[in-house]
C-alpha cells in the first residue's frame, strides 16, 4: 500500500512541473502580440508550432516567417494560412501554397485570394485536386468549380492558367461572358476566344452549334468559328433555323434574330429545307444573306464557289458555280411571289422556273436520259465566259429546259459563252473575224444509245435572230430563206439524205 | 344475186374502168411528150440544139455527180450508201479541191462522156447526112450563179450538097456552184480550227438548206439549193469531213 502511494505521488510530483510549464507557454502563445510573435526565431516556431496554431496565430505569422513550416502545420494551422503567406514566394521562388497538398484544407478566401493574387485574375476555387502554382499560373489535377475573371469552369480535369490562356483537358461545361459550352475536351484559350478539340454544345445568345470538333471561337456581337480539320458543325442561329457547317475553315454567324447573315471561308453551309437541300461551297468566301422563312436569300461569292440546289428528285438538282474567272458574285434566289430582287448579277427564279445568269458563271445539272437521271455526274448546262446575260426558262417541275436566251446587251466581242444542250450538242458564242458567230460543235463519238435525254427547247439570241429549236436532238434553225437541220446519230432521216440526191 | 349486190358490182366495175381509163391517157400524154422532142431538120439551128441538149445532160450529169460525191474523182473519201462522198477535212488537214480541179474534172467527165450522147452523130447518119467530126475539148466555168460548159467539137454535117460547119457548142446551167463551193470551204475552214462544228450564224446568211449528220465517224454536210435546180429538183451538194 504504502508502494503504491509512494508510486502515485511520484507521478504527480514528476509531470506536475511540466503540466504547469504547459500551461504557461500556451498562455503565453495566447496572451502573445504580434510584433512578439513576429521576432521569434525559426527554432522557437518550430518547437512551438502547436501552441501557435492552438492561439490561432499562425495568420500573424509573417509570410516569410511561416514559410518554412508549412510542411509542419497541421490541418488546423493550414486553414489559419492567410493570402498573403499563402502567395508569398520564398528564396527559391516557390511560393507557399506549393508547399501545401491538399488546397482544400486552406481556408476558401485564402486561398482563392492567393491564387488571384499570384495571377493577377479573379480566382474562385471549389473541390480542388492536385492544385500547383506554376510561374503567374496554376494548374488542377481536377477541379469540381473554378471561375477565373468571367469565366467559370465545372467538373474539370488536368486544367491550368498559364499567365494568358486557360487549358483544360475536359470540363462538363464552361461558362464565359458571352457563351456557354458543355462536354468539352482539350479546351485552349481565354474568356471568348478559344478552341476545343470537342464539345458537345456551344452556346451564345440564341446562337447554339452542337457536333463541335477542333474548332476555334471567337465571340462577340457575332460567333465566328475556325475549324482545324474537316467537320461538320450543326449551327442554329436566332431565327431558330439549323444549318450545317463543313470544311476546314470559317464560319462567322451574327446574333440577328430577324435575317442573320452568314460569312464563310473555304467550307460549305448546308440548308435542310423540306423536300430540298441548299449548300453554298466557298473555296475562298462568300456572304449568305438568310431569310428566316426561306433560307438562303442572296449569296455574295468571292470565287471560286458555288451554290447547290439538292432535291429529292435528282432530276431538279444543280449547281450553279462560280469560277475563278469571276468577279465577286451576287447570286439570288428567289423563292416566293413576294420576293424581289434588284441588284443581283445571278437569279435562281424557283417561284417563276427561271434562272438568269449574268457574267462569267457555270451551270450544272444530272444528265437525263428517258426522263430519268443519266449519271449522278453533273454535266454542264452553261457557261459564260464574258458579261453576258442567259435566261433559262424550264418547265412547271424546273426539270425540263424550254428555252435558253441569250442577250448581248454591251455588245462584247470574244468568246461569249457555251451552252450543252445534251452530250451530242454544244453551242458556243465566239468570235470569229471580229463578229459573234453561234458554232454548233457535235460529239461524233456518240452512238444512239449513249446520246442523253431528246431534249426539246429553243436556243435564241438577241444579236442573231433565228432561233434553234431542238426537238428529240433534232436541231432546225429556219429563217424563211434557208434552213439548217442537224441530226443525231443513227437518225431515220440520215437514209432518207444519201437516198435523195 | 339481189338488187343491192348488182348495184355495188357496177360501181365497183365502174371505178375500175375509170382507174384503167385513167392510167392509160396518163401513159398516153407522158410517151407522147417523151417523144416530142423537136424533130431534127438540116438546119444549123436545129443542129446546134441537138448538141447543146447533149452538153446539157451531161453537164447536169457531171454536176449531179459533182454534187453527190463533193468531187468527180474520189480520192479520200467516205464510203456511202450508194456513192462516196470526199473528205474536205481529213485529220486536221484541210482537203479542199481547189475549184480549178473541180472545173478541170467537169471538163474531163464532159469530153470523155459527151460522145455518149452524141451516139457517134447517129441520129444524124440516119437521117441521110454526112457527118465529118474532130476531137472534143471540153472547158468549164464555174461562175458564182451558173456553170458555163464549152465544147470545141469541129464538125461538118452535109446534106444534098449543103453543108453545116460548126466549132464550138455551149451550154450554161444556172448551178449556183461557186456560191456553194464557196460555203463549202468556209465549212471546212472552220472545221479546221474547230473540228465537227457548224456555225449556225455563218449558214444563216447563205440561203440554202443545210443538213448535218455523223456517219461512220465522220461528219457529213448535206447542202441543198433550191435556186439551183438540176431536172427540177434543188441542186444537191454533200462534203464529208473526218477528224482522224
């Protein structure tokens, strides 16, 4: 009994003098002031780290001061870090909140205070993985939120600021003053100036593009967007109306909810109307003026490009191609009694069935035979070569030609134009000693069988009166005094010729 | 056999009759007119126009041949129905006879075809003359609206003392020739430079009908004037033209 009190008393005697001296240094952490606090050596914050950070004074600390202790502090003591000791860099360079592992025990406003205050942006922090300081930038092993100036970013992984531009290797959306994007991979730029590798929307305003890929974005009044590779982007402007952008290479859409205007440069934008397609192929730029009821309105191509018309009857199709040849080309099209046109150099007349083609122009259609599409290869209907005018007029389904005029109003010399009535038949407007001459050229190498639909119109012009009427590939031009008539291969009449005479 | 059926066999028989009447004035009229040629008297005139009709037919011969083949004698050409027709374009290379050959080849068909007509002067022989002739020698003009053939046939026809001397026999045949000779080569001027074409407005300004056709590989222009009328119907003209 007596052993074991001796024992007790033992105890108490030994650790009362350290319980006392406990008591004592932790007073003193408490009742400690700042500029006290501030002069104590490295040793003594070191032997003392615990009772700083139990008096909650770890945030006066100098920056400098602290910074060889971070590694020492316990969660409680890193959430006491302050901006300042946390942006504070040491000898090395490194700053503070490098020495830090896990961000998420710093407190919130330090930290995001730091960041801002190490890049120089507005930096708010949520859920952060792996997060580095790297020069004036940072960098996540993941990020559940992050918002840099206007831009905020959700779910984002191996993302970074590297002092100019935000990278990411996949974020479920990005939010930025002037658009929104979701799904996306391999982002690379800053607020509205940015590409992607992928996303699967973007947004801005009433202006959305869906099936992103490898893509840039520049955002303003207007979304102009530079694909990498050849893609097709899905794009509904503010009228609501969807149309598809394909190439390698711009596409500018304005945020005009009444008529948006269109630009683009080396790709093809893509209408889907009901029953019919309508593209317009840039292979240098071209200016599409839409109308929110009807498409495509006037196209302004910069050659070479061209304009398709893609129905569901093959037979309706064609293109009209602007060459390189050409000026700067305003081509309209006119859809509906209620439109009219003015300043145009081409007009694709589908309420009328007539195209009128003015200048240096191409026009193409499928080859019928049997009233039925021939080859799925355009032929060629009709090219001007020199500023003329061509009028086509075609019947109530547009797929068969009725008359094709042609007017010379300024009197130009040279080689005009050629028009392909079928693969038999080409007429050429040249000059031959210094007047325009119509030249009929033939295909000798064509048998019966291989010669394209009987085709039935009239050829005329306004500077050579008889006109050419062709009828089943039979050519007749007859002026009352003379009258010339062509033949097609194998033609009945061939026999009735070496019979008589 | 009633009423009805007797009826109907004599109008049947009545047409027949009509028919039959009918064929035989026509046959009638025709030999008759065949043989109304202008009968043949010891006259210089009549003497000359037996001649001169002799120049004629074989001068619209020589001209129908002319225009049937493009030339009197082939020399490449395209193997038609019934004839040839000559090249004016082969390969790339213009084949236009030159109009001195195609006057030259009428005069030659003329001399050397003429006597066939003649008969050796038979019909004359028979009426009882004598007939003492040279040599032919034919020349030919083609002019722009007609063709003028010349014979130089020196002959003495004799008859019951009197006697007929005669140098030279002409005929002029209103064959726009040159005129379409001259489209002719405008064809294969610009087919030269532009192969199988026709120039729609350059025929306009000519006024005759122009038929173009392939054929065997080759291209073929019918020319048809009906301002030159050989035996009443329009004088018909043909090149063919070829592209190698």
């Amino acid at each position: 009994m007596t052993r074991k009190i001796s024992g007790l008393l033992f105890i108490i005697l030994f650790s009362l003098p350290l319980t006392i001296a406990y008591h004592i240094d932790q007073q003193f952490f408490n009742d400690i002031n700042t500029n006290d606090l501030q002069k104590m050596s490295s040793d003594d914050i070191s032997h003392n780290i615990q009772n700083i950070e139990k008096s909650v004074k770890i945030k006066d600390l100098t920056p400098e001061q602290i910074s060889s202790h971070i590694d020492e502090l316990s969660d409680d003591g890193l959430n006491q870090l302050t901006k300042d000791q946390l942006s504070f860099k040491d000898s090395s360079g490194t700053p503070n909140i490098n020495k830090v592992s896990d961000w998420n025990k710093l407190d919130k406003n330090a930290k995001d205070g730091a960041l801002s205050e190490i890049t120089k942006k507005s930096i708010v922090t949520d859920g952060i993985t792996g997060g580095k300081v790297v020069g004036n930038g940072v960098e996540f092993d993941a990020i559940q939120f992050w918002k840099i100036d206007k831009t905020s970013i959700n779910n984002c992984i191996k993302c970074s600021y590297d002092g100019s531009k935000i990278k990411f290797q996949h974020a479920d959306s990005i939010l930025t003053n002037e658009s929104a994007s979701t799904n996306i991979d391999n982002f690379d730029g800053y607020e509205d100036v940015f590409s992607v590798e992928k996303a699967d929307t973007f947004i801005s305003d009433c202006i959305r593009v869906d099936n992103i890929k490898d893509s840039e974005f520049r955002v303003s009044n207007q979304v102009e967007i530079t694909t990498k590779s050849n893609v097709n982007l899905k794009i509904t402007d503010c009228t609501f109306n969807e149309y598809q952008f394909s190439g390698k290479g711009k596409v500018v859409v304005d945020k005009s909810s009444d008529n948006p205007q269109y630009v683009i440069e080396n790709g093809t934008l893509t209408k889907i109307e009901d029953g019919y397609n309508e593209s317009i192929e840039s292979n240098n730029s071209a200016v599409v003026e839409t109308d929110n009821v009807f498409g495509f309105k006037c196209l302004t191509i910069t050659p070479a490009g061209s304009y398709f018309y893609s129905d569901r009857d093959l037979r309706k199709d064609f293109v009209v191609n602007i060459p390189k040849e050409s000026k700067v080309y305003r081509l309209c099209l006119r859809k509906s009694k209620a439109q009219l046109f003015k300043d145009y150099n081409g007009l694709v007349d589908l309420f009328e069935k007539k195209i009128e083609l003015n200048g240096i122009v191409n026009y193409l259609r499928y080859p019928l035979k049997n009233n039925q599409t021939a080859s799925l290869l355009s032929s060629f209907v009709y090219s001007g070569l020199r500023d003329i005018n061509a009028l086509f007029s075609y019947d109530n389904n547009l797929i068969f030609l009725n008359s094709i005029f042609l007017t010379n109003k300024n009197k130009i010399n040279g080689n005009l134009s050629i028009v392909y009535p079928s693969n038999y038949y080409s007429i050429k407007e040249m000059e031959i000693g210094n007047e325009i001459h119509s030249v009929i050229q033939l295909n000798l190498n064509l048998k019966k069988e291989d010669t394209a639909q009987n085709i039935n119109y009239e050829y005329g012009t306004d500077y050579f009166k008889p006109i050419a009427r062709i009828n089943g590939n039979v050519l007749i031009q007859d002026n009352g005094k003379n009258r010339l008539t062509i033949l097609p291969p194998e033609h009945e009449k061939i026999n009735d010729v070496w019979k008589d005479g | 056999m009633d009423k009805k059926a007797q009826i109907a066999f004599i109008i049947i028989a009545a047409i027949f009759i009509a028919i039959v009447a009918a064929l035989v004035i026509y046959a009638a009229n025709h030999f008759r007119n065949k043989n109304s040629a202008e009968p043949l008297v010891f006259e210089k005139t009549s003497i000359e126009n037996y001649v001169s009709s002799c120049i004629k037919k074989t001068a619209e011969d020589s001209l129908r041949l002319l225009g049937r083949q493009g030339i009197i004698v082939l020399d490449s050409y395209l193997q038609a129905p019934n004839s040839g027709v000559e090249y004016y374009i082969y390969g790339s290379r213009s084949r236009v006879p030159p109009i001195e050959k195609l006057q030259s080849q009428l005069s030659d068909y003329l001399s050397l075809n003429i006597n066939a007509c003649l008969r050796d002067f038979e019909d004359f022989r028979s009426q009882g003359w004598d007939v003492e002739k040279g040599s032919a020698n034919s020349k030919v003009q083609i002019n722009q609206n007609d063709v003028l053939f010349e014979v130089e046939l020196p002959l003495k026809v004799a008859s019951q003392g009197s006697q007929l001397n005669f140098e030279k026999f002409s005929s002029l045949l209103n064959v726009r020739l040159k005129y379409i000779y001259d489209l002719a080569a405008k064809i294969a001027d610009l087919n030269a430079k532009i192969p199988a074409s026709v120039d729609r407005t350059d025929l306009g300004s000519y006024d005759v009908n122009v038929t173009v056709f392939p054929y065997k590989d080759s291209m073929v222009y019918d020319i048809r004037d009906s301002k030159s009328l050989i035996m009443g119907k329009p004088y018909a003209f043909r090149l063919a033209l070829n592209f190698g």
